[in-house]
C-alpha cells in the first residue's frame, strides 16, 4: 500500500506539471490576438500555480511577463520580474538559464529608451552572475555594459568596464591569453570602435594590429566587421586608399555574412552597416583612381570625367551623398581628383593654355585654377610655368615631341602663306 501511496503521490505532481504547462501555453495564445493584459493575468497565474516549487514553466512565464511590462510601459514592474527571474537561475539548467537571461537582456537593450533602466538590469545580472560565478554570462553582460557606455558617448565609464573585461582575458602575468581569442577580440572591437568616434589615431591603430595578429579566434562576423570597417576609416585618414578599399572590401564581406542571423535588429543593423561600407568602397576606390564598376552614377561620372555631371550628381543627391558625414569629409580630395583627370586632358594638345579656359571647362574660379595648377607643377604632373601676368600655362615640350610641333609649326606658316596668297589673287 505504502508504494501504491508513492506512486499515486508522483502522478499528482505530473498532472500538476502538466496544468501549469497548460496554463502557459494558453497564456501565450493570448499574445497572437495581443490581449496583453489578460495574458499577464495568465503568466502570474503559472507562477501561483508553481507556489514555493520553482520549476521550468516559472522560467519561461516570468521571461514573458518582462516582455509583456515592456509593452505595457511598466519599468518598475519589468525590474521585479527581471529579479525573481534571476533567483530561478538555479533550479534549471546552467545553460538554459544562460540563454533565457541573455535573450531578456537582448529583448530590454533593444526595446529600451532608458539608460537609467538598461543599467538597473545589467547591474542585477552581474550581481546575480558573480554569485553563481556564471564567467560566460557574467562575459557577455559586461560587454553590453561597454555598448551601453559607448553608445552614450561615456567613454570613461566604457573604458573602466572594457579594462576589467580585458583583465579577466590576461595571463597571470598580464598578457593576453590567446585561449580567450574570441573573447579577445570582441572586447578590441568595441575598443576600436569607440577610438574610431574620438579619432585617436594612433591608439586605434595599435588595437587594429592587435587583433588582426589574433589568429585562434572564431569570432561572429559582425565583430570583424566593426573591425575591418574602423580599419578602413582608418587608413582613409591616412589617405592610404588602396589599404582601406581592402578593409572596407572584408567589412562588406563580413556583414554580408552576418546579415543572416535569427535576431530582427542585428540583422537589420549590420544589413545597413553592409550598404555603408560599399558606399565606402567605392569611395576610396575612386580616390585611389582605380576603374570600377560603374555602380552608382556618382561613379560614372567620376570615370568619365564629366566633371559638370559629377557636380550635378552631388547637387541632386547631396543628403543622399553628402549626408554621411564620413564620405562628405573626403569630398574635397574627389573633387580634386576629378579636376586633375579634366586639366590633363584638356591641356594635352597645348603648349600654352590661358587659365580663363581651364576655368571655364571646371566651371569654377580661376584662383582655384592657378592653385590646381601650381599644385600639379609641384607634384611633377604637369611641366611647365604659369605666366600670373597673361594668365597663361606654359607647358614644357619633350625633346621627342618637338619635331612634331615643329612640323605642325611649320606647316601652320605655310597654310598661312598659302591663304595669304589665294586672298590677293582674288582681290586682284
């Protein structure tokens, strides 16, 4: 009788189990027809249900029940189910607790619009973390911290929270241990990134040849292309073009890679870091004068020289173009790229070209004119002198050419000999 008793006692608590996985799922039919507030209603029923016995179903309510505060503009009530989430953490799995509380803190950092709220969450689970001495989540909840930090433009509360980051991927001896690489390197990219807005150079270049060293890291491709991308921005500064078209060429190629993730938002974000880094591709592709295809008619015009096309494409499409506030900071160096292909060309049949006509055909200021001109003399591009009295080029004739014009000199005098006496027969 005494193990008849046991085993009906067993069947009690699995039809028990089994109400409570009911009520949880009927709750959550209530979301499809968005009656929000009778599905909480449901969810805080599963957890009266459970009572003292924290179980796997709890879990899972307590995780809709955020969601479902969020939705309904409850922050204080969105933190008091984030707390009793956490002390479910030991009664399941170690990684089921895991991927619940970092799916919660993806959920609140990308719905969230206060600062104020994100830091009270991360400041709950590295509290909870370090007692259950979770390094793994205890890992990734920092790094949002640094995102946090960065994104507010806190760069001194990022770097306190990236240098314990770093700290807990060292040696004892304060190298970085190349067993954590991955780690490694998703700590650098949020460092090069952050070093990217405030424009330290030369820091920004030390972390970008540190992690490039890094080679036993499997690392999401997003975090390479942070770091190709700030690389290629990088080497634009140092109008270094060919270096940065192949940083921004791997950006592209990683993002392109990364854009097939299962969150919404990541996707949608590195989808559009991905359209960024071809516009700057092309760009420093262009500045490096390299022929590529023509993707954009920006580009086309640019290959053809059509100057007064290129400045009507960047007219008709300035906050297109020119609303990035990187690619419009190297507008200028374009410009006068593309002037440079149309002043070679134009002075090329010449041996002496007035400045007025070279405005004309860039359609800008002669003083602009002379300044391209002395620039191009300096540079070697161009040999010859600018006579600043008559307005004039002056170009230098290779020795190999001059009999050319020599001939054409010459024939020139006798054309106009030859006019000159057909005219006076005639007037005869």
């Amino acid at each position: 009788m005494e193990d008849y008793g046991f085993e009906y006692s067993d069947e009690e608590l699995e039809e028990q189990d089994v109400d409570i996985e009911n009520q949880y799922y009927n709750s959550k039919g209530l979301l499809e027809s968005e009656d929000y507030e009778e599905a909480l209603a449901g969810f805080n029923q599963v957890l009266k249900m459970e009572g003292d016995d924290k179980g796997e179903w709890g879990f899972k309510a307590l995780k809709q029940i955020i969601k479902l505060q969020s939705r309904l503009g409850h922050s204080e009530e969105m933190v008091a189910a984030y707390r009793q989430l956490l002390q479910y953490a030991p009664v399941v799995t170690r990684n089921a607790a895991e991927k619940k509380i970092n799916s919660v803190l993806d959920f609140v950092s990308s719905q969230a619009t206060d600062s104020q709220l994100l830091q009270e969450f991360y400041s709950l689970t590295l509290d909870s973390m370090a007692e259950a001495k979770n390094e793994r989540l205890w890992f990734k909840t920092n790094m949002k911290l640094a995102n946090l930090w960065v994104g507010l433009k806190e760069a001194g509360k990022a770097a306190k929270v990236l240098r314990e980051l770093h700290r807990s991927c060292q040696t004892d001896e304060g190298r970085d241990d190349l067993k954590k690489g991955t780690q490694l390197l998703e700590i650098y990219a949020l460092e090069i990134q952050m070093h990217t807005e405030q424009k330290n150079n030369k820091k920004l270049k030390e972390l970008y040849q540190k992690a490039l060293a890094i080679k036993s890291a499997i690392p999401h491709p997003r975090i390479m292309g942070v770091i190709r991308e700030c690389g290629g921005k990088m080497h634009m500064h140092e109008r270094a073009w060919a270096d940065a078209a192949t940083d921004f060429f791997e950006a592209f190629k990683s993002y392109d890679e990364a854009r097939w993730g299962r969150r919404q938002q990541a996707v949608r974000s590195v989808a559009s870091r991905r359209v960024q880094c071809l516009k700057y591709l092309v760009l420093a592709n262009m500045l490096m004068e390299s022929k590529v295809s023509a993707m954009v008619s920006l580009v086309e015009a640019y290959q053809g020289g059509a100057i007064r096309d290129f400045e009507r494409i960047l007219r008709t499409h300035r906050a297109a173009i020119m609303g990035d506030t990187f690619i419009s900071q190297y507008m200028q160096d374009l410009l006068a790229n593309i002037r440079t292909q149309v002043v070679l060309r134009v002075i090329q049949p010449y041996t002496r070209v007035r400045i007025a006509f070279i405005a004309q055909q860039l359609n800008v200021p002669a003083g602009d004119v002379e300044q391209l001109l002395i620039s191009l003399i300096l540079d070697g591009r161009i040999k010859g002198r600018i006579d600043q009295v008559q307005q004039l080029l002056e170009l230098d004739i290779e020795l190999e050419q001059a009999p050319k014009y020599s001939a054409i000199d010459k024939w020139a005098q006798q054309l106009h000999s030859l006019h000159a006496q057909v005219a006076a027969k005639l007037a005869a």
